[in-house]
C-alpha cells in the first residue's frame, strides 16, 4: 500500500506539490492522472525516495522508501522504460537488479517469461523498441514480487497487442491482492483498467473517486433520438417535459428525460424511432472538466505550458 500524506515541494519559486494526499489500495489499480506539471512525477520520485519532499510524508506499507531492506521486495517500480544499460542484454540488465537485492537467477527467468521476452533475452536492449523497453521495465519492477507497484505512462509505444497485454496484465496484478498505481494520460486505457482514479492538479488531488463515480459526475443525462418522424417526434418528447434541439445530422439531442421515458413516449403516441441511445460519459470527459482550471493554471507558469 501507498500512502501518501499532505506532500509539499517547491523547485525554486514554483509549488509543484501542495498537500498531495491519497492512498493506494491492495487490490486495486489506482489511476493518476493530471496535465503536464500537476506533480504526477514528482509524487512518484518522492514515493521512490527519488526526491525529498519540504513536508509530509510517502510510505510503503507504513515506511519510508529509504528505510525499506531490500527495496524491490516491498515496490517496484516503472519510471524510465530507457533508463537501462543499451550494451546489455535484456538478461543481463535484470540479473544484476536481482544481484543487488539477493533474488536468484531463477526470479530473472520467470520475470522475462511474463513480460513476454524470453525469445529476446540474449538481444541487446539498446536495440529495443520502446515497447519492448516498456516490457522489460516492467519485467524489472516485478523481480523482487512485490505487494506494491508504480508505473509511469506504460502504454507509451506499446503497439495494440501490447496494449491489451499490458491491460490485461495490470488488473491480473491488482487481482492477486497487490497495489498498482499507474499514471497515464491514456484515458481510454485506464477507464478500462482503473478501479480509482487519482485526479491531480496544481500539485494537489481535484478527485479521488471510483472511475463509476467520476462518470457520474459529468453525466448530462442526454439522449440521441432518430426518427422518420422527427418534428413529431420532437412536438411529443417536448410535451413530454423533454428540452429538444435538433443536430445537424438529422437527430434529436433530448434533456431532462431518460432513455426508458424517451422510449416509452414515443411507442405510446406510436412514433417510428430507428435509434435511441443514452449518452454515455467517459473518464476522458470527466478529466477534462475537472482538470481545466488546473490547466489554464499551468499555462501561467514558466516552462510548463506544453
């Protein structure tokens, strides 16, 4: 488990966290989320003792990074996917990971056969794609077991497969009981995979929510009517107590009713209706609302507009 407890760290004249607080859960994937310069990375290099915080505190299972024996037993970790020795096979690079922390050849081994690089062991990881690099950083963070586990934009350069692999994967992880904090920008990818999500900006938490409840929050109750009969359609769904706007495309966009009310009038006054669909939110929407002040924040600060 992560905990994570009123954090505060400025570089300079610029706050990059400011009371970060939030918990990753055992059991679940924990999405972190927030534009460019909300303090993603950094809380994740202070979590790692990467960095030191001004105030607050980062634990692992209730201690310090620094103070954990044998580190990559309690959290692993992926940061960099290119923070590795390119003249090394990707053997090599792992075996003396697992030197340092006391695990044996053996651990090496299974770690490649999970992250799907076994055929490539012997091949320089200088001469990896990003993807493959993406594997093998995660082969890494899983040598030493641990409970705990924190990926940085895992996605990047995975081609499709991957990214189903890597889905699959991260929830297989979050199943066997272990805490997985994955920050992304990849919304469609977390909401698939996400039981939390983590909404960060300015340096603290906008949200801290269940991907169910975020949705909730940006969800209009619109539904998308098609119709031969359209202005009948519209003169019924209105009387009904709907507010109706017509799209450019020849549907009907209907407020203030739910799908099942939509339906229900428009069979009972025997309307011919050849599409009905309830817009459905996504965690994509709902960053987007609640990050825009964050984002319009950031574009004031010296070299974090981009």
């Amino acid at each position: 488990m992560i905990t994570v407890n009123g954090l505060r760290k400025r570089f300079g004249p610029t706050t990059a966290l400011d009371g970060m607080t939030f918990t990753v859960r055992p059991g679940q994937v924990t999405g972190f989320v927030g534009p460019n310069g909300a303090g993603k990375s950094t809380t994740m290099r202070i979590v790692l003792g990467l960095d030191a915080a001004d105030a607050g505190e980062a634990l692992v299972d209730g201690h310090p990074y620094r103070a954990l024996r044998n580190p990559l037993r309690h959290v692993g970790a992926l940061l960099d996917a290119s923070a590795l020795g390119p003249g090394r096979s990707a053997r090599n690079h792992l075996l003396w990971l697992a030197h340092s922390q006391g695990l044996g050849t053996h651990r090496v081994d299974e770690v490649l056969h999970e992250a799907g690089l076994t055929a490539v062991a012997a091949r320089r990881a200088g001469g990896f794609s990003l993807g493959m690099r993406q594997r093998l950083g995660v082969a890494a963070a899983l040598l030493g077991d641990p409970p705990t586990l924190l990926l940085d934009e895992p996605f990047n350069g995975m081609d499709p497969e991957g990214i189903i692999w890597m889905r699959g994967f991260t929830r297989a992880l979050a199943a066997e009981g272990r805490a997985v904090l994955v920050s992304s920008h990849l919304m469609s990818q977390l909401e698939d995979i996400a039981d939390r999500v983590v909404v960060v900006g300015r340096g603290k938490v906008i949200a801290d929510a269940s991907v169910s409840e975020l949705l909730a929050t940006v969800s209009d109750g619109r539904v998308t009517v098609r119709s031969a009969a359209a202005d009948t359609a519209a003169a019924v769904l209105a009387d009904g107590g709907g507010s109706v706007a017509a799209t450019g495309d020849g549907a009907l966009v209907v407020a203030g009713l739910s799908a099942e009310t939509v339906a229900g009038l428009l069979s009972r006054h025997a309307v011919p209706f050849s599409e009905l669909a309830a817009h459905r939110a996504t965690l994509e929407d709902a960053y987007l609302e609640l990050t825009q002040e964050a984002v319009d924040y950031r574009a004031t600060i010296p070299g974090e507009a981009r």
